[in-house]
C-alpha cells in the first residue's frame, strides 16, 4: 500500500481525532478500509426506527408523564441528547427530564415550561442526525361561564341565533351539541335548525311555539310574541365559510346556513365548474364535503339560499396545498477520496418547500470537488413550508485503499461462443479509482479491432475463436497499491436456429401452430423461451390459449382459440448458458372491429346533432359501416339505435348526422362498428349535451271536467310527459266558453304537472254546459290546443225538500215510501233515510 503525505495525514487526525478519539490516523484508515470490506465488522452511522411525535398532555391526566420516543438503529450504538426549540436539554440539572434507552420522560409536565418544540439528536463514532420536530401541548376545557345569559325574544316565523361563545380549550376543534330543556334531550338538526361546528352557536331559520321556553345547557331561555299574522321573510345566510386552506389528500368541510321564511333551499356549486366528484352533501344542504382534495378541486365556491320570498349567495374560495414529498432524496453511499460527488434531493409541495442541508446536524453547504476525509459524516435534507418538515438522511463515507480482489475476485471459468462476444469483469474494491490493465499468460494485452479494455477495467474480445481459450490476468494498480486477479476463457460451439417459426393469419376462435428448432454445443443445455411483442408467454396463467411442445432440440407453438389480443410479433429465443439467438414470426388475427374512439357532438340543434368521431382499428377486416345509438336523460340505462342522415353511414366515415332528437333534452351518444367478420364493441359514450328549445307540438288530453261547488266551473287534463315540455318555463293555457258564447276565455297555469283548474265566478249558472281545450307553452312559444270537450259547470244544491212524504209497511222486512218530487230540474235523485224506533 502507497504511504499517507504528510498533509493528508495531518487531515485524517484532524477530523478523527477530535471526533472519534483514536491514536494512530494511518492505523484507523486501513481499519475504515477493511471494516467496510467485511461482511460481519459493518459500522454505520444512526437511521431512525422511531421518532418523536405531536403530543397533547390532558391536564387532567392521572398519568403525569409524557413521553417522547426515539430510537436509532446504529454501529455502534448511538446516543442521544434532546433539544427543545433547539436548545439543549440539560438532562443532569432538570429533574423532570430522565432519558430511557433513546426515550424522554417527562415527569410532572409544567405547562409554563414544557410546552414547545422536541427534537432528538442521535450520535455514533459516523456522524450525528436530528429527528423531526414534534411540539408537546397541554389539552384543556375550561367550564362555561355561570353568568346567566340574557333571553332572545323572536316572533313566531323569525329566525333566531343562539351564541355558544365555549369556553378558553385546546386544542381548537370542539364537537358541539344542544340541548333542549334537560339532559340528554338534544336538539334535533334538520333543514330548520344548525348546529355550527365552527362556532357552535345553534341557528334556527324559522321559530315556532314548539321552541317556547326551551334552553340548552348553557341556561340561554327563548321566549315568543305573536302579536299578529306570521310574517315571511327572505333567505338570510348567517353561517358563511371563510376562505379556505386545504392540503392535498386532506378532507374539507364548508358550512352556510340561512334564515327565513318559508325555510330556504340551500345550494352549492363551483363557480368555474362542476362540483368535484369527490363532494357530498349532508345536514339538509347546510353541509358541503370535499373528500381526499386535489390540486384540481381548487376554485370559487358559491352558497345559495332560496325561499319563495327573496335568495342570498355567498362565495369563498378554497385553496389546495401540499405538505412537502420527496421527489428525489438522499442514499448512504461510499465515494472515493479526491473524486467529484453530488448529493442533491428535490422536494415538491405547496408552497414551494425551502430545502436546507445538515451534517453531523449542523447546517453547512454542500461543496464536493475533490473529497476529503473530512466530508465523511451523516447529511440531512431538510424540506420545509407551512405545512410542515421532512427530513431524508444519508451517510457519506469517503474512503481510500489499495486494489483488493478479496471479495469479488476475476470469475474462475469463463464461457464464450465461437464467433460471439465476451466480456470479463474486473470489478476490485479500490479507492481512489485504479487504473487497469490484462494478460493474456504472459502476454500483455492492449485496445484493438477485437480487444478492448473498458474504463471499469473489464475486457471486451470480439468474434472469438479456439484460439482465444487461455488464462486472463487483470491487474489493479493506485497509489495505495496494487492487485490481480486471474480467470480461464473456454469456447464452444455457436447457437444457431434449424427451424425458424413462419408467419400465419387466422380469424377469432381458429387455432394455429408455430415450430423453432436449433443446434447447439453438445456440453450445454438449450432451453426455448417465447414471447409476444416481447412479453414473455406466461403458459401457467395463459393454458387456455398457449401450449408448447419440446421435440428433441425443437419447440412448438401451437396458439388455441386465437382472440384479436394474440395478434402480434412471435419471438422463439434458444438459449444456452453461453448464448442465445432468435427467430420471430408475425400472427394476424382478424375479427369484429374495435370500438372507435373520441365521440364528441358539434352542431347542436333543436332536433338534430351532428356526431363526430375516430376511427377504431380494423381488425384486419375492412369497416363496412358503424351504427349510431343515443341514450337521454329520460332513459338512462337504455341505449337505442339513432336515426341518421343518410340512413346508412358507411365504414369511411367519421361524422353522422343525427336526427328526429327532442328539443331540450340531454343525449349522449356512442358508435359501433361492423366489418364482415361481426360487429365490435361500442365506444365510450360522448360527453352529454343538450338539444336546443323549440315551440312543444304536444297537447295535454283526456281534457274533461265538470263537478265541483257552487259557481265553479273544474277542467282536468293528462299532463304532458316531461321528454315534450322541448323548453324551459313550461305550462299550460286553458281557454274556455259557454256553448252558445263567442269569446274564450284564457287563462295561463304555470306548473308543468298541473292536473286540473277550477274557475270561481259567481256569475256562472248552475249545470252550465261549456266548451273547453288546452294547449302547452314554454319559453319559445305556444303549441297546438287539444281537442274541444264540452263539460258543465256544478250544480246548484236543491233549494226545497221534498213534500207529502209517507210511508207504509208491505211486511216484516219491506215498507213502500211515497213523496211528491221536487220541481227543480237540476235534481237526478233522492236520498232516502230511516230511523227505528223501539216501542
């Protein structure tokens, strides 16, 4: 081995010396060196196996300790030292502090002094590294104040807020509750009252008397005045969320809650786009939930709250970030001393996290031109934002000895094939880098057409032959030393196919074979592997469509049942523990086309959409058409075969008119394709659109009527079906008229589910015969009237009861009643009534 110069001595015990405390500087390099080289003398420096945690100590724990784990595999073992908000920790003066194995115990926390942030410092003869931060907090909650609070007086149909105003607690999130009049009575939440787990006061969108005199367990009392008819009021939002920070991953909860009478609606959406599918929607509305947030559910978020006399809106804007994630870290390696190194990690996050380096935890930078002794040491990567910290650790160790072949030596026996290529390794363990040089006996060897030594010492021979068999003698030389190794080259005879497979062309569910034959050097085994599209055929898995046959020094293919996925390139590879060669075939498949791809909708109008989309492969069968389908909203689980123009779209197409569509109506679409051999599967259904308004062209029927009280005229229909209403704010116009009148009368009904219409005029005979029909309208107009009914109006009740009533017995069981009828001729029959009397 070369000797140490001065300096580099000087530098070795300068930092060992004072760190790891030996005598000899040349004595502990050749240790380093032969340590790191046997497989059962491996020192390391620490890696953590546990760390300390976020911790809240009750205060009213009866366990009065809090403990902080830390523990670090290492070699030797380390030890360890806390540091609170980055000062150290004097375990010796402070008698609440006791360390167990790597563990600190802190016994009868005081909230005033041991509140803060841990870190544990773990420490070998390799370096030093510093856990992740953990803060230790005290959890509290503090009674409700005893001063009673004064009453909230309302009127019936206002809305009221009760203030919790909790108690001084932490940490900040509560679950709050109420009660109503005593424990365990809660209140009930519904669309009428919220319970805010933000702030937790009660909210209660519209009071009635059922909420007199009731009180939580805070003693709040609500009394109610009623001094005149209950008033209506427009939605009022009193609960609005904030602008909101979520980290991705995380789950989020938005809460609005309005006040009003009638009770109002509440709705959500996103204003620059759809609600996230991840969303979902509890206590009546008042409640939105994001789940497992991404970057891509960030945005605007509007609240909406409607009754029938007014809406509010409210909007904030959710934010999503990301807690720091390595993209690329840190490892421990090993470097040669005076050569170049980079030790570089990249973290992601949001924001962008600030990255920082420690050695032996101390902060420094990293500068690794030339490396020294004095760069060895455990490094660690730290990434922050305000989210939080991660740490990546990594031991550097510079090293230097002489070439040594003692634990990967030159291979012993080395095997070429005749006229192939052969690469011997030369890999010693060396620091710095040695240089190289190879024998062939005692020949020595150098860069030809046929023989190359390679930078990492191994020897490359082209196109060998017998003549190349002999020993080889790789020879490793620095300036601590130098070493050889030597291995013996043998050739044999070349592997070469007799029997290449040939290409086939086959149809869905036929069978086929493919044969690989090769020769090979008689000393050695040959094996057969083949491949699709260079994927390995998995014959275990695969059985029902693969099986192989072995016929001396040849392997048979043969391919069942053949489906559209076997199509492909075959691969046949001989191989032996020397070399390999190969042969490949193409098999064609053919069958149904596959499904054709990027349906999308362009030129939609009221009736017709005109259809768009890519061509799917063939399937080595010409497309002889593709059949359009439609779905809409009134049908969602049932695909039907659309109407085209043309009626037939050929197999060169790749766009369709669609026609006979209903107006405002939403469709999605898909496209099958057929070629000689069968129809293919469909593709993926377009994205949904809507077909425009247009004027209905459906009438109401079944018109009728007729019946009712006293002045009233009632008209009745069938409602139209909702897939004719063809536009927004749809209804109906009712036109009616006496028999013998001239004029109609119109009258409009705007619910699209009306049944019937009753017309009070006190003008209006009793028994009146009128004519009536209905027609429907929407936002672009009115449609067609029904067919003319005629129905009458109610009738009059009899103005006088029958007179001469009598009555006479025509046996046990039968008695005859007489009476004179009633002139008026509205009457259609008479109610007969009996009573008995027991003498």
């Amino acid at each position: 081995m070369g000797a140490l110069n001065r300096n580099e001595t000087d530098r070795w015990t300068g930092l060992f010396l004072s760190d790891l405390v030996v005598p000899n500087s040349f004595t502990l390099f050749v240790c380093m060196c032969v340590s790191f080289l046997s497989d059962d003398a491996t020192g390391y420096g620490p890696v953590f196996e546990d760390q300390p945690v976020e911790t809240i100590y009750p205060e009213e724990s009866p366990e009065a300790k809090i403990t902080m784990s830390c523990r670090a595999r290492a070699n030797p073992p380390a030890t360890y030292q806390w540091r609170l908000n980055s000062w150290n920790i004097d375990l010796d003066g402070d008698n609440h502090y006791t360390l167990v194995g790597g563990d600190l115990v802190i016994s009868n926390p005081i909230k005033n002094k041991h509140v803060g942030n841990y870190s544990c410092v773990a420490t070998n003869d390799y370096g030093t590294v510093v856990s992740r931060e953990a803060g230790v907090q005290f959890g509290y909650l503090d009674f409700f104040s005893s001063e009673e609070r004064e009453a909230v007086y309302v009127k019936e149909g206002q809305g009221a807020v009760l203030l919790c105003a909790p108690p001084p607690h932490y940490p900040h999130e509560l679950s709050f509750r109420w009660i109503l009049n005593e424990f365990p009575i809660f209140i009930t939440l519904d669309k009428r009252r919220f319970v805010s787990q933000t702030t937790g006061n009660l909210y209660i969108s519209k009071v009635d008397f059922r909420m007199c005199d009731s009180h939580p367990v805070v003693s709040i009392s609500c009394f109610l005045h009623q001094p005149g008819p209950i008033r209506k009021y427009p939605a009022d939002i009193k609960v609005k969320f904030p602008d909101t920070y979520a980290l991705v991953g995380q789950n989020v909860t938005m809460e609005c809650f309005a006040l009003g009478n009638p009770i109002p609606q509440i709705r959500w959406k996103k204003t620059n786009g759809e609600l996230p599918s991840n969303h979902d929607v509890s206590m009546a509305g008042a409640h939105l939930h994001l789940y497992n947030v991404q970057y891509e559910d960030e945005g605007t978020y509007e609240c909406e709250a409607l009754n029938s006399k007014g809406k509010d809106w409210h909007r904030a804007r959710v934010s999503v970030e990301a807690f720091p994630e390595w993209t690329e870290s840190i490892n421990s390696t090993e470097k040669d001393i005076s050569s170049d190194y980079t030790m570089s990690c990249v973290a992601s996050g949001k924001p962008k996290p600030r990255v920082q380096w420690l050695k032996n935890s101390y902060a420094r930078d990293l500068k690794f031109s030339g490396l020294t002794f004095e760069d060895s040491g455990m490094y660690q990567c730290i990434a922050e934002n305000r989210h939080g910290v991660i740490y990546a650790n990594a031991e550097l160790r510079v090293i230097a000895c002489a070439p040594t072949f003692e634990h990967n030596p030159v291979k012993w026996r080395i095997l070429g094939a005749k006229n192939g290529r052969v690469v011997i390794e030369c890999k010693p363990k060396a620091a710095p880098k040695p240089s190289f040089s190879w024998s062939k006996g005692t020949e020595l060897l150098f860069n030809s057409t046929r023989v190359l030594i390679w930078e990492d010492g191994s020897l490359e021979i082209l196109n060998v032959t017998k003549a190349d068999e002999g020993h080889y003698t790789c020879f490793a030389e620095n300036n601590r030393g130098k070493a050889n190794s030597t291995g013996s080259l043998s050739i044999t005879e070349a592997t070469k196919i007799t029997l290449a497979p040939s290409n086939a062309d086959v149809t869905v569910g036929e069978s086929t074979h493919m044969q690989c034959a090769a020769s090979h050097d008689s000393t050695l085994d040959i094996t057969f592997v083949w491949t699709l599209d260079a994927h390995a055929i998995d014959f275990d898995r695969e059985g029902s469509h693969y099986e192989r046959n072995l016929v001396r020094d040849s392997k048979e293919l043969l391919i069942k049942n053949t489906q559209l996925k076997h199509s492909g390139r075959y691969t046949c590879t001989a191989q032996t523990p020397v070399d390999n060669v190969t042969a490949s075939a193409n098999l064609v498949v053919r069958g149904p086309p596959g499904s054709p791809g990027g349906v999308r909708v362009e030129e939609i109008k009221d009736k017709s959409v005109r259809l768009i989309w890519s061509r799917g492969t063939d399937n080595h069968s010409p497309i002889s058409k593709y059949t359009i389908q439609c779905r809409d909203s009134f049908s969602q689980e049932d695909w039907r075969d659309a109407t085209t123009s043309p009626p037939d779209v050929e197999g060169n197409a790749e766009t369709a008119t669609v026609v006979d569509l209903f107006p405002w109506t939403e469709y999605e679409f898909r496209v099958i394709a057929t070629n000689t051999l069968g129809t293919g599967d469909p593709s993926s259904p377009s994205p949904k659109v809507t077909t425009l308004e247009a004027v209905p062209v459906v009438a109401p029927s079944d018109i009728g009527g007729g019946g009712g009280t006293s002045r009233e005229l009632t008209i009745t229909w069938t409602p139209v079906q909702p897939q004719y209403y063809y536009g927004r704010n749809f209804g109906y116009i009712i036109a009616f008229k006496p028999r013998d009148g001239y004029e109609w009368r119109k009258v409009t009904v705007a619910d699209p589910e009306a049944k019937h219409y009753v017309h009070k005029d006190s003008s209006i005979l009793a028994s009146s015969e009128f004519e009536v029909k209905v027609k429907a309208f929407n936002s672009k107009g009115e449609g067609p009237y029904s067919l003319m009914a005629v129905i009458y109006s109610a009738q009059d009740v009899p103005s006088k009861a029958p007179a001469s009533v009598g009555a006479r017995a025509l046996s046990a069981t039968e008695a005859i009643v007489c009476w004179l009828p009633v002139t008026q001729h509205t009457v259609e029959g008479y109610q007969v009534s009996t009573m008995c009397l027991c003498l």
